[in-house]
C-alpha cells in the first residue's frame, strides 16, 4: 500500500522541522515537488488572508503579471535562488488564486469514483 502524497509531505515538513532531513542530494525529486506545492499553498493562504478573493478577470491578471515581473527581474539580474523561488511561489501562488476566484465554477472537481 503506497502512502497518500500528504502524507509523504508531512512527513517531509516534519523532517525539516525537526532537522533530520537527509543530505541535500539525497533529497528526491518527489520531495521537492511536494515540499514546492506545499510552499505554494501557504503562500496561496497568505495571499487569500491578506488580501480576500480577486473580484475579477483583470485583477487578476494584473496581480499575476506584477509577480510574473517580479520574478523576471530576479532572473535577469541573476539574483538568488532563494529570490526567484520566492518570486516562483507567488506566481504559481496568484495563478491558483485566479483558478479558484475568477474561474472557479469551471473547475471540474473529482468525482467519488477519482478521489483517492
């Protein structure tokens, strides 16, 4: 039996909580990825708590154009990595948030049978 991926990801989050994750190289790509999508959902809450819901198409557009520059300065003046993924976590952040507050309606949700 394969554990849930949050549950993998709270693992991971308690791991880095608590200093015991292994050496940086033997951190997999699978943790990565989760440790990212975990990043960008707290950001997605900070933004959501902060700011409320975008109240439009344009909002939010102009809001993930803004981060979109923001992360493209980082890039050109080849600042830090934790810089551009701080400006990546934004971006991928309001992308959910215009999912969610503009398009919302559209989302397909998985029905019973796909929820695992």
């Amino acid at each position: 039996m394969t554990n849930h991926p949050l549950d993998d990801a709270a693992q991971f989050d308690h791991q880095r909580s608590t200093g015991s994750l292994p050496a940086q190289n033997a951190i997999t790509n699978d943790q990565r990825e989760r440790a990212a999508v975990n990043q960008v959902i707290d950001e997605f809450k900070r933004a959501v708590e902060r700011h409320g819901p975008m109240r439009s198409p344009h909002e939010g557009f102009g809001v993930l154009y803004e981060e979109v520059d923001e992360l493209w300065d980082e890039i050109k003046k080849n600042g830090s990595k934790e810089r551009m993924l701080a400006e990546a976590k934004q971006v991928a952040a309001m992308a959910i948030r215009l999912m969610v507050d503009v398009c919302g309606e559209a989302i397909n949700l998985p029905g019973p049978e796909q929820q695992s």
